[in-house]
C-alpha cells in the first residue's frame, strides 16, 4: 500500500555512539525519501564521531573506532543532508524520542537550523505500541484467543496470568530467547527455573536500582554512577551509602546496599 503524499517522507535511522541525546554523536545514517509522484532517494553517510565508540555500541551495530577513523566529521556532511532533508516529512521507528532529538542536536551543533515544528513525524514504534497493546488484556488474546473479561479483578487476572504463561511455554518450548543486543539469555524449557532466569536475567533488587551487568558484576543502575559498579563506589565515595540509606528508596533496595556494603568489609578483612 503506498501512502498519499503532499510532501517528500523521509524514513530514516540513525546508527550512534549511545543513546544520551546530549552527549552521544552519529555514525551513521541511512536515509530513504519517498517523493510525492512515487519515485524514491537514497542516502546512506558515515562518518566519525570525533569520540570513542563504546564496545557495547559496536557490539549492535557492528561499526568500531577503525571502522570511522579515517572518515570526515559529521559538520562536513551536515549541510548536505541538510539540503536532502529539506521539506521533508520524517518517519522511523522511535524517532520522536532519539532520532529526531539526536539528528537536531547534530545540526544545532553546526550552527544549522533544523527546524522539525513545520515537518510531521510519524513514528511506527508509537503506532506499533498504540495497536498492539502491550497488556494482559492483550497477551491474554494473542496467546490464549480469550477475551478478558472482568480485566482488574484479581480472580480473572490471576487466571489469565496462568494461561498465558502455559500458552506462552508451549508456543515458544526449547526457542532460544535473544536480548536487544543479541545476546542468548536463556531457552524457553516447561520447568520454572528456566523461566526464572529469563524474567530476571538482570535484576539485583526488586525495583531495579541495581542490575547485572554483562561481566555479572552488580552495577547501578540510575544517577550519576549508572552503570558503575557498586563495590567501587562504596569505596570511593562512601558518604553516597549513607545519601541512599537516608533516601526515599524502598528496604528492599538499601537491604541490598548493604548485603553488597558488608561483602565489601569481608573482602578487606
């Protein structure tokens, strides 16, 4: 089906450095205008961040420092796809909340007006997320044909929970499942222990303030150290122990804390 246009619609993605819209930069982008009569245009840029790529970055899109080291900076691309772009309509998968955001940080940088408030966006993730509800409701269906009825009351969500799970086992037994960055954690098996380890792969605590990292070290997980590990912190600043203990956090995650505090005292002594 083609979609009627009144102004050039340019898909588009973005391959980065990360995903801090303020601090990340562009590797690569790949562009696909469809033109109102139909006909299309394709651009495809790489260029060097002028930083260093993070390895769990390359590890999912598959470009390295060496890959981009000889390569000109975005600022000398910038006014050309700038040109490419303009007049156009923007769609892509998540672009409203990082590609668009990222794409315009670029130009800004460059002293480029981007201005996207004339321009419409259409996302496809947010469509996707509007359609295919994300809820028990909705899983209850697509696993188990059902409708819900009497959704929130406890007895019928407690029942279609159970439902789901079974059908979800039978759908998927002995299927691999993958993670967003390709990696294996886990095989959907019909015993809970299987289960288990896939529903909390990561998690240290119950509201997720601490998580795994990919070493299997306990990291944090929010604020100015995410993703540094807590070992480390709690012996290079240790007055942020006591800002946590004294927070609004729940005893779930400051009973953590301090398991992983006192581990810290057993590895000095």
């Amino acid at each position: 089906m083609k979609l009627k246009l009144k102004n050039p619609l340019a898909f588009f993605d973005l391959e980065t450095t990360g995903t801090n819209v303020s601090n990340d930069r562009i590797i690569e982008i790949h562009i696909i205008k469809i033109l109102p009569n139909g006909e299309s245009e394709e651009k495809n840029v790489r260029v060097n961040p002028q930083m260093p790529i993070p390895a769990e970055s390359s590890m999912i899109h598959g470009i390295y420092d060496e890959d981009v080291k000889d390569l000109p900076p975005f600022k000398s691309v910038a006014k050309e796809l700038a040109k490419f772009l303009e007049g156009c309509d923007l769609s892509g998968f998540n672009i409203i909340r990082f590609d668009v955001p990222l794409l315009v940080e670029e130009f800004l940088r460059e002293n480029i007006e981007f201005d996207v408030s004339n321009r419409k966006l259409v996302d496809s993730q947010k469509i996707f997320h509007l359609m295919e509800k994300r809820t028990l409701a909705a899983a209850y269906e697509f696993y188990c044909k059902k409708s819900l009825e009497d959704a929130h009351s406890a007895e019928a969500d407690t029942r279609a929970s159970m439902e789901v799970l079974f059908a979800q086992v039978e759908r998927y037994l002995n299927k691999p499942v993958v993670d967003a960055k390709g990696n294996q954690v886990g095989i959907i098996q019909d015993n809970v222990k299987s289960l288990h380890d896939i529903s909390s792969t990561k998690m240290v605590d119950l509201a997720g303030r601490f998580v795994m990292n990919d070493q299997g070290v306990e990291v944090f997980n929010f604020g100015k150290f995410k993703n540094r590990p807590i070992l480390d912190v709690l012996q290079s600043e240790p007055a942020y122990y006591d800002w946590m203990m004294r927070g609004d956090f729940p005893l779930d995650t400051k009973r953590k804390l301090t398991e992983i505090r006192l581990r810290s005292f057993k590895f000095k002594h």
